[in-house]
C-alpha cells in the first residue's frame, strides 16, 4: 500500500467549543491550531498519531443540525474512529456511554469490534478495534453482537 491512514477529515459544526470539549474529553484529542478563514472559523484537532479533524464554524450554515438516516446522507456516510486496543476501546466506550452519545451494543465483525455513537452534532460515527476473540476466517453480518458485551438489563 502506499498509504498509511487518513490524515484529516473535515467536519462542520455548530459550535467548535462543544464538538473540541467532547472529543477531547472522551478521545484525548488536541487541538492543534484555530485560524479565521474567508469562510469562518478553521480548528485543527488531532485526534490520532497523524489523523485529525479539520473543523469549521461557518456562521449561518445549518449543515450540521441536518440529519438523515444511515446510507442517506450523501457520499460520505460516517467515519470509524480505530482504537488501538480493547482497553482503550472499553474505556472509550464507557466515556460515551456516560455522555449518553452509545447505548450498549458492540458489532463482532469478527476480524473488528464495533460501536456508533452521535457526537454533539448529532453526527453519527464508529469506533473500531481489533477483536481480540476473533476467530480466524470468521466474519459476521451487522447486527452481530459481540458476546463480550451482553445486553444489559
């Protein structure tokens, strides 16, 4: 391959503060830099090793108050957020949970676990990690629940 991953996504938002507080406090995720560009406000926020977001705050752009349902929303449907390993996938999975932004379902992929959670814009995204009881060449549909994550009463 010649490439490594993503570098950036870019993402509208309402309100910078709320969407930097949520991913920092429940990511770790820094931001980098903010600049005023023609358009509005830019916020680098990295939230990976090389991987960031690419903020913007467009005053009176109502994009990101707009929702639609899974694999209606245009080209780009969601992002998968890789976390690099169980632990952290668990602690992450607890941060959103506590936001109320994930109910308690994890996907088993097989070769991937699997969460969506809404962020403060209401944008819906993914957290994946390596499934450490994967078993090899066994992959599942979606909807598959993962059997270290049960359903809660």
């Amino acid at each position: 391959m010649l490439l490594d991953g993503f570098h950036h996504v870019a993402v509208l938002t309402g309100s910078t503060e709320r969407f930097v507080r949520f991913y920092s406090e429940v990511f770790g995720a820094e931001v980098l830099g903010t600049q005023d560009a023609p358009m509005g406000r830019l916020t680098f926020v990295r939230i990976g090793p090389h991987t960031e977001f690419n903020l913007f705050e467009v005053e009176g752009n109502t994009e990101a108050e707009r929702q639609t349902p899974m694999f209606g929303r245009g080209r780009l449907d969601h992002f998968g957020l890789q976390a690099p390993s169980i632990e952290n996938f668990d602690e992450i999975r607890q941060r959103l949970r506590d936001r109320g932004a994930a109910d308690d379902f994890v996907t088993d992929f097989g070769p991937v676990l699997s969460m969506f959670f809404r962020d403060p814009d209401g944008l819906e995204c993914e957290v994946c990690v390596a499934n450490p009881d994967a078993v090899p060449g066994v992959s599942n549909p979606p909807g598959t629940r993962a059997a270290r994550y049960p359903a809660e009463a």
